[in-house]
C-alpha cells in the first residue's frame, strides 16, 4: 500500500508538472505556426489535465471510494473536458475542405458532422451508464416511442438527412465542382446533413434541400477528368476553303494559353450562302474553357480579316454587301492617300520622295490583330516589314 501511494505521490508530484510543461511548451510552438494540433495541444493542458489530476489525488492518495457524489461530479466534469478536447482533435484530423498536411483526411462535411455527433453521444452514454450508473435501455424503450413521433412530425428533415447520407455514398460532386441539377448550373461551396449550397453564375447564393437533389440528374463538369471540353459553331462564305479555316483555326489554338489537346475543326453543314463549322477543344476546368473560348473567337475575327476570310451574311443583306463593297472600292484610292500621308510623316521615310512611297503603298497590305497574338514568330521568314500605326508591340526572345 505505502509503494503503491509513493509510485502514484512521485506521479502526481514530478508526471503532471513534467508533462504538463512539455505539452504546454509543444502547443506554443505549434501555435505560432498556426498548425491545427496547437488548439488540441492547449486543451488538453488547460481542461483535461487538471481535472485529471485532482481525480488521481481523490482515489489514489486520498483513498476515495467510487460512488460518492462529489466522485461522479469530478469524473463528469473530466468526460466533459474529454469532449471538448476530442472535438478539437477530430478538427485537426478531419478537414472539410483542402487539405494542408499529409495526415490530415479530407471528408465531407456531412460526414465530419456525423462523427463530431458520434463521439458526443458515445462519451455522454459512457458517463450516464458507468459514472450515474443509469440504465440506458429503459431510456432506449422510451426514446423508441418519442422517435416515431418525431418522425412523422419530421418527415422532411429525415428525408433530407437520409438523401444527404446516399449522397454522400454515392459521392457524385466534392466541394469546388460545378454541377448542372436541372436548368440549374452553379459551384458547390458546401454540404450538410440538410442541404447543398451553390454559388450560381450570377454570383448569387443557391441553397437546394437534400431531399429535392436525389431527385434530379446531376451533371458534373469537373468529373471523370478535370479538363472540360467546349465547343461552339463558326461559319464563313462557301468560298472560302475549309482547308484554310481548319489552318487558321489551329494557328490562333495553339497560341492560347489554358488549353489540353488539339482542336477539332468540323464541318457541319452547306447553308445557302455559307458552310458551318463546329469548332471543339479541351481547357484545364470548367471556367478556364469560357476564357479560352472568348479568346479563340476574339483572335479569329483579326485573323480572318488578315487571312481574307469572309464572315458570311443573311441572304436578304446581299445588296446591302454589294453597295458596301462599291463604296469601299470608291474609297480604296482615298484609303491609300491616307496611307501616303502617314508613311510620309514616319521619321525614316523623311528622305524617300511621295512617287516611291505611293508605289510603295500600292503593294502594302493592311493587317489586323487582336490583344495577345503572335505578329511574327522567331525564325520565321518574312517578306518585306512590319510598321505598327495603332497599337502597341512586345518583343521577346528565348533564352538560348
């Protein structure tokens, strides 16, 4: 007896300080790393300890027996500390959302609930049946009857709560998907045992209850792969040859930034005064393809007036393009004086005399680019020079 009190004196005089420095000195430098163990780490100092402390001295030292009132407040007091540090260690371990540390085990939010609720109610049941020795099995019968009351009267949260549970088997989208339920398109911010929140495109928070999503087919872009494929249709003049199209197409793809693959140029039909194509591709997610898109279509518009492309017309404007193209053929001599004036005001066209720069004008083409394309690449042969008269170009080089 008098060994057993000096192992259990030597424990609670040099154990519980020694350990208590130490656990408090680990959860400072945690804390000031901002790691997710340091809230763990100063719970278990403050809360737990103590109380755990005292409890050894009551029944090891002072010789307490169990079933005092006092006894059972102080180990209840001990079960609670015990929860609230539990809780703050399942939210180190089990993230919601992107995990930071490699041990960490990213789960639903759904999920993280149930075992937050499971670790309560497991820790309560222990302290009610063993600490205040109640019998849990009466307290089940009566809970049995009082459930299916309150399941008819809650009917709908159930259903919710069940949907969110088979949702969460199924796993058909995580947290950062975008999704299409319905006529509805939006990205998943979060999942509960209640409900699905979307961030539509209007930017505009949707909530949809579980027990309405099991009901609805559910698209998700960012699944089996997270590159997301788009297309969109084209057409130009029946003139013009779809050889040349698929070539104009690929150049400006290739020059865009974002995208997986090649492109597929289509085509799709001979219209009355035009021939369609479906131009597709892949980009690196669901919103990088609407960037990528934009982009391709903004570049053709330039590269098909560089490359003598005609974007077609309805068949009851061809008298409207007939007088434009006479017009703009009265005015082309106009168009070329202009092009003489200016020639004439560059500084290193001063010593060249007007007949060469209006014959110089005669064999120059005009060209048009948009914001971000390719003018010459390097290496490339290029017959004659480039002279920018609005806008602005950035030279770069390779490093060799």
């Amino acid at each position: 007896m008098n060994q057993s009190l000096l192992v259990w004196g030597c424990i609670l005089i040099f154990g519980f300080p020694i350990l208590t420095i130490i656990i408090g000195q680990v959860g400072e430098s945690l804390r000031r790393r901002e790691h997710p163990l340091a809230p763990f780490l100063q719970q278990l100092q403050r809360f737990v300890l103590p109380p755990l402390s005292i409890l050894a001295i009551v029944r090891k030292i002072l010789g307490v027996q169990e079933g005092g009132i006092s006894l059972q407040i102080l180990e209840t007091l001990l079960g609670i500390a015990i929860i609230y540090t539990s809780l703050s260690l399942l939210k180190a371990l089990l993230t919601p959302g992107q995990k930071e540390y490699f041990w960490q085990i990213a789960v639903p939010n759904l999920l993280f609930q149930v075992v937050r609720a499971s670790v309560v109610l497991g820790i309560v049941a222990y302290i009610i049946a063993n600490i205040w020795n109640i019998d849990l099995s009466q307290a089940a019968a009566a809970l049995g009857v009082g459930s299916l009351v309150i399941a008819l009267a809650l009917q709908d949260t159930l259903s919710n709560l069940v949907s969110g549970f088979l949702l969460l088997a199924d796993s058909p989208f995580k947290k950062g998907d975008w999704i299409k339920i319905g006529d509805i398109q939006g990205q998943v911010l979060d999942m509960n045992w209640r409900a699905v929140r979307l961030l539509t495109w209007e930017e505009d928070l949707l909530v949809i209850p579980n027990g309405s999503l099991g009901k609805q087919n559910i698209l998700n872009y960012n699944q089996p792969t997270a590159t997301s494929g788009y297309y969109f249709t084209i057409s130009f003049s029946r003139n013009d040859s779809p050889n040349l199209v698929k070539q104009v197409v690929e150049e400006i793809y290739e020059q865009i930034t974002g995208t997986v693959g090649p492109v597929y140029v289509v085509l799709k039909s001979f219209n009355d005064f035009s021939i369609s194509y479906i131009v597709w591709f892949s980009a690196e997610g669901y919103w990088p393809k609407f960037r990528v898109a934009r982009e391709l279509r903004t570049r053709l518009y330039y590269a098909a007036k560089r490359k003598g492309l005609t974007i077609p017309y309805p068949m009851e404007y061809q008298y409207v393009m007939d007088f434009t193209e006479l017009d703009e053929r009265k005015s082309k001599p106009e168009y070329q004086q202009q092009l003489v004036e200016y020639f004439l005001s560059l500084p290193y066209f001063l010593s060249v005399s007007s007949q060469v720069i209006t014959k110089l004008v005669q064999n120059t083409t005009l060209e048009y680019y948009g914001t971000g394309e390719k003018i010459i690449q390097e290496g490339e042969f290029v017959k004659g020079f480039y002279i920018i008269q609005n806008g602005n170009a950035k030279l770069t080089l390779k490093d060799t």
